[in-house]
C-alpha cells in the first residue's frame, strides 16, 4: 500500500509512477480530479493566509 505523500508526488509528476500498476480511463480520469482538487486546496490555503496577514 502507498503512502499518501508517495501518491501526491505521483499526482503533480514529481515522482514516477509504477510502470506495473494497473492503467484504466476511470484511474486516470481520478487522478486528474484529485490533482484539481489539491491545487485548489492549496490556492485557497494561500488566500486565506494572505488575508489573515492583512488583517
């Protein structure tokens, strides 16, 4: 079993992924989602410590 932090560099391309694991649409197709979903996270992360120091 992978670690989290293991498939969040596969996600963002920093880190190869397994040339053996399984490839289907539906994986990847999750794979993007989940990539969206982080950079989203983590723009609203910076948005909301840039207003906390503006304050």
């Amino acid at each position: 079993m992978k670690s989290i932090w293991q498939q969040v560099l596969q996600y963002f391309y920093i880190r190869k992924s397994d040339p053996n694991a399984p490839k289907s649409t539906y994986l990847s197709m999750m794979h993007g989602m989940n990539r969206i979903s982080i950079i989203l996270f983590v723009i609203a992360i910076i948005i909301m410590i840039i207003r906390l120091i503006k304050r």
